[in-house]
C-alpha cells in the first residue's frame, strides 16, 4: 500500500471512530435529560458565594479592559488631535478608535451583566446602563471622524462611573489595555 493511501485510511478510521463516539454521547446525554434521570443540581451557599466572587472578578476584567481601551486609544489620542483634519496619522488613529470604541461598548455591556451577579454591584452600576446605552454608536461615529468633545467627555464619564460604582462595591476597576487580537475580536 502507498504512503498516501495508508493516510487517508488512517483518516478515514479515525474521522469514523470521533463521529460514532460523538454519536454515542450524544445519545446518552438526550436519553438521560428526556427521561428525568437526570439530577438537577441545587445551589448551596458555597456556589452563591462563588457566583458572586466570580460576578465582580468578570466585572473587574471586563469594566478593566473598556476603561484600557477607551483611554489608549480614543480619549489619549483626542486630546493629543490626532482626530482633527490634517493630522499625521489621522485615518489609522480613527480607525483604531472606532474598533476601540465598539470593543468598548461590548465590554461595558459585558461587565453590567456581570455585576447582575452580586446584589450590591448590581445596585451600584444600575444606573448607569443608560449611560452605556448612549456610546453604542460611538465606534462608528468614531470611524468617520464624527466625534467632538462630548462624545469624548461622555466616554470618560461613563468609565469614570463604572470604576466609582465597582470601588463602591468592593470591586476596584484599574485600566487594562487590550492586546490588538482582543480589539479585533480575534
């Protein structure tokens, strides 16, 4: 038998054996949830305190993240008029800030429904959803070159909130500049 045919065989059986194997999973796990058999697990004190431990370490990383991004890349950028027409380096600065500003509404968005888990994060941040709620459009607005000094001050505002809402509750926000992969969505 050649090299290559010996391959594909080798393929062939093992492509064979993972399908049949994920079949055969598959079958137990949809007999077993359709006949009851099943036991739901109830949550104890333990996995209360766990949920919540890990509600305002996700709420950390994520408010971290927004407040990384939105200052590296559209706040510090602004300030230094790198957004005005004419400006060296204006086209890559405001494409990068719209990606910036989209990544920074996603995680802001990410870390509010983190805070959901722990009762008094969530009253510290429920306020300032609406405010969250404004910057959706600022990546794009970003990207044509759109923005003035109020989508900006808006911006540092809401991070400002997140970070003072997160210290009230014991969850203590430090920026977190995202690598270029986690910008991208990569």
């Amino acid at each position: 038998m050649s090299r290559s045919v010996r391959r594909g065989a080798a393929a062939l059986l093992l492509s064979s054996t993972l399908l049949l194997s994920t079949a055969a999973c598959g079958a137990d796990t949809t007999q077993s949830l359709n006949s009851g058999s099943a036991v739901a697990a109830t949550p104890s004190a333990s996995s209360t305190f766990e949920k919540q431990k890990l509600a305002k370490t996700r709420f950390v990383a994520n408010a971290g993240l927004a407040a990384g991004a939105a200052y590296q890349w559209i706040v510090k950028p602004y300030k230094a008029g790198k957004f005005k027409k004419g400006a060296d380096g204006r086209t890559f600065a405001m494409v990068k800030a719209g990606l910036a500003g989209a990544f920074t509404y996603n995680r802001l968005k990410a870390a509010v429904n983190n805070a959901k888990g722990d009762p008094l994060l969530s009253k510290a941040v429920a306020p300032l959803s609406s405010g969250i709620d404004s910057l959706k459009e600022l990546g794009t607005k970003l990207r044509k070159g759109e923005v003035d000094a109020a989508d900006v001050g808006g911006l540092e505002g809401v991070i400002n909130g997140i970070k003072d809402a997160g210290k009230s509750a014991g969850a203590e926000v430090k920026d977190k500049v995202p690598s270029a992969s986690q910008l991208t969505g990569g």
